[in-house]
C-alpha cells in the first residue's frame, strides 16, 4: 500500500548478502535518505557515550537496546522518503514499507565477501556470521514471536548469487520503480 507521507523501501537480508550496495544505490538514484540498522547503532552508541564494542556487550544482555534501535527505525519509516536497510528492518517496517526487497546467497559465499570485504579470515568471518545470524533470529521469536526464515512478507526475493552487481541492481531497481509507480 502507497504511503502519503513518500516511499518506504525497506532492504533486508543476511550478512554479506549485499543490502547495503543496494540500499544506498536505490537511495541515491531515487532521491529518497539512506539510514541502515548500522547507523542507528552507531547513534545510540554516541547517545550513551559508549563504543561499539561496548554498546555490544551490552546488547547481548539487555534486550530493551536493540528495541530501541527497531524504536529508531520504525520512526525513520514513519517519516517517509527513505531506504531502510538491516538484516530486520523489513519486519519491523512490516506494516509502513511500500516496497519489501529481501537479497541474500548462500552462506559460503556471503562469508566469502565479509572476509574480502572486511581483512578477515573465512573461517572467523563464518562464525562471527552464524552467531550474528543465530542471535537475531532468536531475538525476533523471542520479543516478535516472528520466524525470519519466512520470507512471505517480501515483494521481491533476490539471490545475488547469481547475478553480477549491476545486473542485480537492475532487477532491483525495475522492480521498485514498477510497484511505486502502481501505487501512487
Ligand atoms: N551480486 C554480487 N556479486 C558479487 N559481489 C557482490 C554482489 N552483491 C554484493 N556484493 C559484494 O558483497 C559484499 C557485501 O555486500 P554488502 O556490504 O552490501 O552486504 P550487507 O548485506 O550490507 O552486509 P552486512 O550485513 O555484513 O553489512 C560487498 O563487497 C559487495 O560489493
């Protein structure tokens, strides 16, 4: 459903599957803000004058943190006129998003990318991506009583596996285009 407050697109999808290389095109090409899961933590961490690092540890002992970055990215939606990206925002944006892009690939070669993308061995980067993945799925049953493995709220379902970047973007792009210019 169209949104009179401006476009929601709501970007999710596992690490390393590829949400922020599209997110921020579909941003830049459509004139809508960018925000991620990413940079709401990083603002509730300079909020509490904490690290990262910190912020971290202590997410991983008191859930009301990471309801407060949903809290955040909720309000973002609420505003209108923007991309949301994070491995969950689709779900909370369940509700407000006009346009649900799940990408992903399979786990060897997303942990493959994290390692070339961030200096870090396969074999670190695919532990630290199962217990990434591991922690968010349990917290959504737990506090949403949502299972993230169905994909049935998504419009649009994208291996980007398959495809090069460009050509996945295009996919990507044609595909929002057409459900915003139906809505509106
Ligand atoms: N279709 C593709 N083919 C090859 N590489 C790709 C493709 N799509 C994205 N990548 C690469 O995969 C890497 C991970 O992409 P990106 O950082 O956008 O993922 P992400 O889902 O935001 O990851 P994270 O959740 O870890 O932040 C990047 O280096 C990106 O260039």
């Amino acid at each position: 459903m169209a949104s009179r407050r401006g476009p929601v697109i709501a970007v999710s999808g596992p690490p390393g599957s590829g949400k922020t290389t599209y997110a921020r095109r579909l941003a830049e090409d459509l004139g809508l803000e960018f925000y991620s899961a990413g940079m709401f933590f990083r603002e509730l961490a300079k909020k509490r004058g904490l690290t990262l690092l910190e912020l971290n540890q202590l997410a991983a002992k008191d859930p009301s943190i990471d309801l407060e970055i949903d809290r955040m990215t909720y309000e973002v939606g609420l505003r209108g006129n923007v991309v949301v990206e994070g491995h969950l925002v689709a779900w909370v944006l369940r509700d407000i998003a006009d346009v649900k892009i799940y990408v992903t690939a399979p786990l060897d070669v997303r942990v493959n990318r994290i390692a070339a993308r961030d200096g870090v061995d396969v074999s670190v980067a695919l532990r630290e991506t199962i217990e990434r993945e591991n922690v968010h799925r349990r917290r959504f049953l737990a506090y949403y009583g949502i299972d993230i493995n169905d994909l049935s709220i998504f419009d649009l379902v994208v291996d980007t596996s398959k495809l090069g970047i460009e050509e996945v973007y295009r996919v990507i792009r044609e595909f929002v285009t057409l459900v915003l210019s139906r809505s509106r």
